[in-house]
C-alpha cells in the first residue's frame, strides 16, 4: 500500500528498536527535508512538528472545499493537531480516504443534529472531583491531561481535550484525584486516560502509576490510548521496561482502521506485549470510515496477528457535529453477524453503546434467543439456522429434577 498504509499480510516482526525508513522515508524527504531518520523517529520531534492549522496542512493534501472553509477549530471550538507520522498515512488526493477523514477538519462538524450535546455522556455529572468520572461501582475513569497528539474529529471529550492550555493537568489535581481514590475503597480498577497519558514523559507517567499502585485497594491499572496508532514512536524500549514495573497493567488502544497497522505500530505494540502487557483494542463504528465487513474484519484479523485482542466495537457517540460520522445502529449488528461464526470468536468485539445520559456502556447483540416452545429454548446461529435447547427453568419444582432424570433415561 505503499506510502499510505501497510498491508498486514506483509509485515514481519520488527527488532526491539528498530528505525523505520522505507514507508515514511519519500513524506519526510518531500516535506520534512531538514529531519533526520532520527529526528523522524523520535516522539518529541514528532509532537514539535505536529500539524495544527488549516494552511500547514494545505503543503500537505490538497484540501477539498468542505476542508479548506474550516478554520483551525472546527467542531465548536476542537483544535486540529496531526503528527507528521499520521500524515504520512494520509492519501494527499482523496478527502475521502477513511484515515483522513478521522483527523481532517470537514464543514460537517458544524452542523449540531438533534440529540446531539457537548457531553452526551454526562461525565461531568459523575465527576466527583476533576478528572476524575466513578460512574461503575468497583472502578473510575481518571483523567490526566487534556493534551492528545492527534485529535480524531469525532472525539467524545472534544469539550475538555486541546482547549485552552495544551498542556497536563497539574500536580495539584492529580494529588486530589489520587486522595478521592483513597478513600473509596470500593474501587479496585483505575483506567488512566484523557486527553491521552501515553503522551506525558516517562517520570511524570511513573509517578501517577507508582502513586496509584500503593493504593492497597486497587488491584490493577489500565491505560486507554492511541499513541501507539498515531504516534508509534513514543512506545520506546524504556517506556515499556518502566511500565512493565507496574504490573497487572492493563492497556486499550483505540484503533480505526487496517491503514494504521503499518510496521511501526507492530513495533510500537510488539514492546507492550513483550513486556507483558495485555493488549485490547477499541474501535469506534464510523460512517464511510469502516461501515463494511471487510473493512472490520480485517482490522480485527490484523490485530490479533500483533497480540492484541478486539474488545469493544463502539457506536459513536452523539457529540456535537458527529452526525456525519454516526451510523444505524443496526450497522453495528450487521457486522457483528458478519463476523460471528465467520470467523474466531477472539476476533469478534462487543457492540456497545455507551448510553446518553450516564447509562454507562450497553452491549448490543444480534438477536440468537427467538423464543420458546414450551420446554425449549429457540436458537438461531450464525448461519440463521434455527436450533432448539431444552431448558424447563423455574418450570422445575423441588422435585421436577428427579422426573427429569427418569424422563431422560426412558429415551
């Protein structure tokens, strides 16, 4: 797929710290002469040179007319921000070519849609100090920096990432969020996100992890990103050695489309997982992004092959200026039909909706349970073939178990 994308088939494991030149090597020469290979693979060059407004990103792809009229802040008021990594993925012609899509301002985003809020989820409501969400009883959401290295367009914390000051959330609310953690000694899971936390330096990442990890309570950790996806070049050798200090540790890692698996991801999560980290991905269900069977399923086949495992397949949800991205939700459902017994069961992710309101995350499933016939239990499988299962139930009384037996042995 040359300069835009890797096809998975063809990827062979990278070395431990590998330099990447071949994919990315005529982008930087065009537009990023003065760089070295090491500058190019180097995370901070990376952030230092991200692409943030309207006219940078015009030397880059000829912008449509429906990009070109946004200004730098589409999506009432959501900065732009693309790494010269992720840029190199994009196709410079085709506006709609799915990755461009999903960071590339559109005239879409301004057009607010009924349903639609600045927060559909109503995380502020279940805030009970900043950046932190206990929505779940036994686990919270806590928010570390509002800086991201890549915006996606449809990014539900539009409200709260990138505005103002791009910079961490100081020492002062963490240490308040940490002090919340320690006196609800119902949670047992902290899920580290933002913004995103993979893009805070490694002693200040330490810190938290370390802070967190003396909480007796808490049992074990996960970190929710897409560094890995936009910015591969963070996932260092010492990142993953640091991390892998602070075990169990869990990472999610948001994943869009089969274009981002290139060789410098495989590398980026081949060091997670060699250190030992549990890998999951989450995807969000995109209109004229990855709608389609094919589109999925090779997303989902791709990731197993570099170790990690597809957990949730997301609607997305209802942000302002989101409706061009939103699909039916009985998109969702066909797809999940399409992979279910078509394929590994480790392959098929949950179908969720994440309820508007603070309902927290619904899984959708394709209707298998039909009915009943008296004793049975109607099935359907993947094939739409139609099964029966004997299941009495609470039908059975203190004794019916014996007849039920005996009936069983008369066959």
């Amino acid at each position: 797929m040359g300069e835009h994308g890797a096809n998975i088939e063809e990827i062979e494991p990278p070395g431990p710290t590998a330099i990447f030149q071949p994919r990315t090597l005529s982008f930087r020469e065009r537009f990023f002469p003065e760089a070295t290979c090491a500058e190019w693979n180097d995370w901070r060059w990376q952030l230092r040179h991200r692409i943030r407004d309207i006219d940078t990103l015009s030397r880059f792809l000829r912008l449509s007319d429906d990009e070109r009229t946004m200004d730098n802040h589409g999506m009432k008021g959501f900065p732009m921000s693309i790494t010269p990594y992720y840029a190199s993925l994009l196709d410079q012609e085709n506006p709609c070519q799915p990755l461009r899509r999903t960071v590339v301002p559109h005239i879409a985003e301004n057009v607010c849609s009924p349903g639609e809020a600045r927060d559909p989820l109503g995380e502020e409501h279940d805030s009970p100090v900043p950046g932190i969400v206990h929505r779940y009883p036994d686990r919270v959401l806590f928010m570390v920096t509002k800086f991201c290295s890549t915006y996606c367009r449809y990014c539900t914390r539009s409200r709260l990432v990138g505005n103002g000051n791009h910079t961490f959330f100081n020492k002062v609310q963490w240490e308040r969020a940490i002090a919340y953690i320690e006196s609800s000694p119902m949670v047992r899971d902290v899920l580290i996100s933002g913004g995103d936390p993979l893009t805070l330096p490694d002693e200040k990442l330490e810190w938290l992890l370390s802070r967190l990890r003396r909480i007796r309570h808490v049992e074990f950790l996960r970190i929710g990103t897409k560094v890995p996806v936009v910015l591969p070049q963070r996932i260092t050798p010492g990142l993953a050695r640091m991390l892998k200090r602070y075990h169990p540790l869990w990472i999610s890692i948001h994943f869009t489309h089969p274009d981002e698996l290139t060789p410098e991801v495989h590398g980026a999560c081949a060091r997670l997982a060699d250190a030992g980290i549990p890998l999951g991905s989450q995807t969000v269900l995109l209109a004229g992004v990855n709608d389609n069977l094919d589109t999925m399923k090779r997303l989902m086949h791709g990731l197993l092959k570099i170790r990690i495992r597809p957990y949730y397949l997301y609607q997305c949800d209802p942000i302002v200026g989101s409706a061009h991205f939103r699909t039916p939700v009985k998109k969702g459902i066909e797809i999940i039909e399409g992979l279910r017994g078509h394929t590994t069961g480790y392959a098929v992710p949950t179908y969720v909706i994440d309820a508007p309101g603070g309902g927290g995350k619904i899984a959708i499933y394709p209707e298998s349970m039909v009915g009943r016939d008296g004793d049975d239990l109607l099935l359907r499988n993947y094939l739409r073939r139609g099964y029966r299962y004997p299941d009495p139930g609470s039908k059975l009384g203190s004794r019916e178990p014996s007849k039920l037996v005996r009936r069983q042995r008369r066959r």
